[in-house]
C-alpha cells in the first residue's frame, strides 16, 4: 500500500532514496509534527523521529513510530538508548528537520550545549539542517531568541519564519509552526541542487478574466498547475521566483512571490513591471485573447431573442516583451487542439522566443487542470524534444533545466 501512494505516473517522488531525521521538541505544534513525518513519507523520504522527553510530554513516540515504522529515538542513556546514536544520527541521514523547535533547543544549539539525544545530535550533525521554530508570541519577540536564531544563520542553518495568526495558547501573532506542507517545500530545497541561486524567475499562470458586467467574464479552463508547479521548482533548485498569476483557486507555493492579477491588461502591466529586473520569463499563463469591448456597469438582462457582443483584441503580452528583451531567457507554451508543432513553431518565431513548449489540450491527461502533462519542447535550433506524460512537476524540471543551459551559455551560472 505505502508503495502506492509513492509512485505516481512518470514521477519520482522528491525525497526518494533521502533519508530525514525529525527532531521534534516540547510545544503544543508537536501534533503538527505527525502530519509533517507522514508527508515526508508520502514524498518519498525514509524518517527517523528523534523526540525531546517534552514532546513525548505532548505526542506519544508511538504516533511517530506508527507512521514511520521505525524506533523512535528519545534518550542517550537507558535500556532504550543505541550507543553512538547521539554522534552517527545526524551524519548518517540527508537533512535534519527540527519542528517545531521550541525557544530552548534554539538557545542550546545557539550556545552549543548537548544536554539530551536531540541536542547532542544537532552538536554533532554535518548535515544540512532546517529549524522550524515555534513558540509563543512574547517568547518569538524575545530579542535572545532573535539573536540566537541570527547566531544559527551565520553559521549557515536554515530558518523558517514563523507564520502568523491565533496561537494554541490564545495569543495572537506571529509563532505558529508553518504548514507542513511548506516545511516539505523548506526541506526539498535544502537537497535539491541549487542551480538557480542568485537567478530572477518571473512566471505567468492561471486563465484571465475578462469581466462583461459585474457577474459575468469571459475566461478558458487553465487551472495555473503548470505554472505554479514552474514556480514551484524554481524555487526549490534556488531561484528568486515571482509568479504573476490570473485568478486560481491553488496555494501559493512556499518561498515564492505571487502578484494576482484579473485581466490581460492588468497582466501586461505587471509582466512589463517586472520583466527587465528578471533572468528569464515563462509565459505559462493561458491569456484571454478578446475582452469585451464594453464593461457594463449594470448586469445585462435577457429578454432578447438574441444578442450579440463587441470583443476588442487583448495586447499579445509575450509579443510586447520581446520588445524589452535584452539577455532573458524567454519562454513561452502553446495550448494547442490540431496541427501542434507547426503552431509552436510559428509562436516561437513570432514572439520571438528561446524555445516553446507545445501540449495538445484534446487530451484527457494533458493541459488543463489535470496533474500531468505531456509535452514537446521545440527550440529556435535543433530536434523537437517530445517528452512522455510525466508529472507537471516533473515538466517543470525539464523546462527548468533548459533554461538553466541557456543561461549557463550566456556566462550566468546560479
Ligand atoms: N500569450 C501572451 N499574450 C496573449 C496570448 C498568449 O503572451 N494575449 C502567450 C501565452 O502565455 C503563451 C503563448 O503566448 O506562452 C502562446 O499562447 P497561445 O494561447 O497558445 O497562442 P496565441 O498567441 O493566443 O495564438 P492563437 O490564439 O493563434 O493560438
């Protein structure tokens, strides 16, 4: 069964072969903890939990070991304890992942005192590590806390941001443990290679809107997966990443900059805002093409037998921006129902493109608002690259590491 839920179509899942040690410490987020281990699991990653003896105050190690199906490790001494555990555990694994991690164990790591299993283990890891502190709102803004966490950093940990909002204890501020889904986000991008460090990505995603009257717009069936899988992706191999997307029901992927926009007007602008201060641009947006002439103020009635409306080009945006091209890399796609290479290649040329990715939208697995895709990369020269139906994730990779090429040729390497 766990097989399952690990393989997807043309997929491997981003922690497969990784193994991540949990440290979990004594606040009330430790329930949150569990979510965490499990979708770690789901991701492909092997987990160890290592517990304070205050989180087992508040989580049982059996929760953990249920979910991970192995030993939970809690004490350095006792009839329990592994001997050398407290040294070869956070040399052993990939990544260490503490959440929450609680003002204490940030202010034992800050002054290098191993005390229990967890610190001992965080003394002596040579792995990356990502601290996920959370606690309450007095003790976030305690400046010792901040200098501790500041003290960390230089020494290169990762640190999560607390988010904000009604904490277990009533305050409300900042000192929630983020989402778990993030804290995965977080992690994937402390072994991912970072490729992209230092590299601007702008990405367009989702339909627009284009507004009749104030209940009514015309608009076409993008969801944005693919470009808030590209924005995604980006992210995680290092890049800085804003995506400007039209009206999508999806999450905001961690780490990454969105801009919400309506319409294709409103698109423009923002791509045009942004554009020059950018290493690359992909249009993975599914731009209206007409807008009504008129926006009625008041909702149109029926009554008539028939009606018609007056539709006005929208601007093509890619085309304008060629105009602002200097040494981006620009990347557009081609939502297409017949005649697919021929049509890429003929946007490819006319927007003035460094290379394009083609989908046909007829299929049932590909294109709108499904989780794969399967697509043809053509570049300016060279053959199509027709790639099999893989994840829109997976997609995003391919396209990722072409881009990367492409900047690498130019002498700007991440
Ligand atoms: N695009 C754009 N501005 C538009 C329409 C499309 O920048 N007004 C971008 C899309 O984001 C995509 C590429 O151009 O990257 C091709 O979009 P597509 O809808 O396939 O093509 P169109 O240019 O609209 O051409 P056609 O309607 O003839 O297929």
């Amino acid at each position: 069964m766990a097989e399952k839920t690990k393989i997807k179509i043309g997929s491997v899942p981003i922690f497969s072969g990784k193994r991540i040690l949990l440290g979990v410490t004594g606040g009330i987020a430790a329930y949150k903890a569990a979510e965490l281990a499990r979708r770690l699991i789901c991701a492909g990653a092997q987990v160890k939990v290592v517990m304070t003896k205050a989180a087992t105050e508040f989580v049982t190690p059996l929760t953990f070991q249920a979910l991970t199906g192995e030993k939970v490790a809690t004490a350095m001494f006792g009839p329990e304890a592994e001997p050398l555990e407290h040294v070869s555990l956070g040399q052993e694994v990939d990544a260490i992942v503490v959440a929450p991690a609680t003002a204490n164990i940030i202010g034992k790591m800050a002054a290098g005192l191993g005390d229990d299993l967890l610190s001992t283990i965080l003394l002596a890891a040579t792995r990356p590590v990502l601290l996920c502190p959370a606690m309450n709102v007095a003790m976030w803004a305690n400046p010792v806390v901040q200098e501790n966490l500041d003290r960390l950093q230089a020494r290169g940990l990762q640190v999560m941001e607390p988010e904000a909002g009604e904490l277990a204890c009533g305050a409300v501020g900042l000192g929630r443990l983020p989402e778990p889904e993030d804290i995965v986000e977080a992690a994937a991008r402390l072994l991912s290679p970072q490729d992209f460090s230092g590299i601007r990505v702008l990405v367009t995603a989702g339909p627009t809107h284009e507004d009749c009257d104030p209940v009514r717009f015309l608009t076409n069936r993008s969801s944005g997966k693919m470009g808030f899988a590209l924005a995604k992706v980006a992210w995680r191999r290092g890049a800085e990443v804003c995506l400007i997307s039209g009206p999508s029901h999806l999450r905001t992927p961690y780490g990454v900059e969105r801009v919400s926009v309506r319409s294709a007007q409103e698109m423009l602008v923002a791509v045009q805002d942004r554009f020059v201060a950018a290493d690359a641009l992909i249009m993975a947006a599914a731009v209206g093409d007409y807008r009504p002439v008129n926006c009625e103020l008041k909702k149109i009635k029926r009554g008539r037998n028939e009606a018609q409306m007056q539709l006005a080009q929208n601007p093509d945006i890619l085309g304008e921006i060629s105009r602002l091209k200097d040494k981006q890399v620009v990347v557009g796609f081609a939502a297409e129902t017949h005649d697919l290479e021929a049509e890429a290649r003929r946007k490819l040329e006319q927007k003035n493109l460094d290379f394009i990715v083609a989908n046909d939208v007829t299929r049932k697995d590909a294109g709108f608002a499904v989780d794969t895709n399967q697509v043809t990369i053509l570049s300016r020269k060279g053959e199509p690259l027709r790639l099999p139906l893989l994840s829109k994730e997976e997609v995003a990779e391919r396209i990722l590491d072409r881009v990367v090429d492409l900047l690498a040729a130019q002498g700007r390497e991440g």
